[in-house]
C-alpha cells in the first residue's frame, strides 16, 4: 500500500495504460517497465497479458504489441471523452432520464457488472429497487443517452424513458440521492492534491514522478470519468469546473512525465484509468 493510494496489479495497470493509448498498440517491454515501477515482475505481466486476452479485453497485435480488445472498446470510448465532458451539459429543465430494470435477472455476474457500469458512468442513482434516475441535463436528450446506455451493456429490454410529475414527497428524496455536500468535497479535495503534488513535482526523480503521477492520477480521472454532472443548484459547478481543469493540468503533465520515463520515439502513456 502507498501513502499515494493503493498500487496497481499487473493486469489493472495494463488495462489502464491501454485505456489510455487512443487506439495505439503498446509493445510488451514499455509494458513490463511500466510495470516495474510498481514492483511488479516481468512474469506478473505474462500472465496478466493471457489473462486480459483471454477475457477479450486485450488483443496481441504483430509480435510483442498489444492494444484494447473487442470487450474494452466500449468503455475506452467512453473514458477517452472525459477530457471534453463538460460539453456532455446542457441547460435542466427539470425533467428527469428514468431506468426501469427490475424485472432483468441478477444471475449473470457479468451482464450484472456491465449493467451497474453503464448505469454508474452516467450519473444515474437507485431511487428505488430496479429503479434508477438522473436530471435530464444531458446533451442528445434522452434518446443519446438510451444509446449510450445499451452500448456500454444495458440489457434493451431495459425500460429507458423521461418522467417529471414526481409526487410532492418525491423531488427532495430524489435530489439527495447523490450526496452533493460529498461530491463538492471531492471536487476541492481532488483539486488541491493534484495542485499540490505540481508545485513539486519538477523536484523529484523520473521513476518516481511517472510512479505518483500514476496513483495520483487514476482515481482523479476517474472522478471526472465517473462524474454524474448534476446540473447547477444540485452541485458547485464553479467547484467541478475548477476541479477537472486541475485534473486537465495534471494530465498533461503526467503524459510529459511518462514520456521521459519510457525514451521511446512514440507518444508515452498517461495515467488515466476507469
């Protein structure tokens, strides 16, 4: 465990490298060095490497290179946006997306999985068993984010509609759904570890840069990743937008950091993740 957070193992660090490589294979040493940064050895990347393939969340590529596979590509879509999620907002009017899934079965770990993250990536929460809600506040209306929902591994049997006359009981219950005071904590809590950890960084030694920059790094982006985007007057969004423009900062200068370390004439990774 570091001080920085908990370390990666062989298979989640390769999955968030490839994650983050926008398509690009990456050859297998970049891989095991990556890798050694965390203590991790060349045989605990081998075998995450089958593993990965095996689930098809990695694909071999000509010899000794690997990129996302099929099972990945998804929610590398959707990761890849979240430098640009600000641009997923428009304007409430107090209309909210509604998820009915209580009659989809619970049985499939896996449908089960990709179900709850399609679900999470969008900010919806349970109102009610099998029932999830979220402000309609976002770009493309309801009928984008239906498909984005099926995309990501909703089940379309899913009922997947816009609802607005709650009961009087209902939009308070409703808007503390997403523990706001929590979320605007996060923002400011998020935003000075990362501007802290800048003001310094040009003091420490490569590996140990790219290293912290990393567990730095992976659960601020996936913050915003994981942001619901709530529309103003349910969250600070003076805070959010200050937030992942820090975010945005430390991802630049995490990819210059990571470039340094690896010496390698092709674009190094960063330290995004899901």
């Amino acid at each position: 465990m570091s001080d920085l957070g908990p370390l990666p193992t062989a298979k989640s660090l390769i999955q968030s490298l490839l994650l983050a490589a926008d398509e690009r294979a990456y050859p297998a040493r970049q891989l095991v060095s990556a890798c050694a940064l965390f203590g991790l050895t060349e045989n605990n990347v081998r075998v995450a490497l089958v593993r990965l393939q095996s689930e098809g969340i990695l694909a071999a590529e000509g010899r000794g290179h690997y990129r996302l596979g099929p099972a990945a590509r998804g929610l590398a879509q959707e990761v890849s946006a979240w430098r640009q999620i600000e641009s997923r907002i428009r304007p409430w009017d107090d209309g909210y997306v509604v998820v009915h899934c209580a009659g989809l079965g619970r049985s499939d770990r896996s449908a089960l999985h990709k179900r709850q993250q399609a679900l999470n990536l969008n900010g919806f929460a349970e109102l009610d068993k099998g029932l999830y809600i979220r402000p309609d506040n976002l770009a493309g209306g309801i009928d984008d984010l239906r498909g984005r929902l099926y995309k990501l591994g909703l089940e379309e049997q899913a009922l997947v509609f816009r609802a607005q006359q709650f009961g009087s009981h209902f939009p308070a219950r409703i808007k503390n759904l997403w523990q706001q005071s929590v979320i605007n904590q996060r923002y400011r809590s998020v935003q000075k570890r990362l501007d802290e950890w800048l003001a310094r960084a040009d003091q420490l030694p490569p590996d140990q840069a790219a290293r912290e920059a990393f567990l730095l790094g992976r659960p601020a982006i996936r913050c915003v990743v994981y942001d619901p985007l709530l529309p103003a007057g349910m969250v600070d969004t003076d805070a959010r937008q200050s937030c992942f423009e820090s975010v945005r900062r430390f991802d630049s200068a995490g990819r210059a950091l990571w470039w340094q370390f690896f010496q390698f004439g092709v674009e190094a990774p960063t330290h995004q993740a899901a």
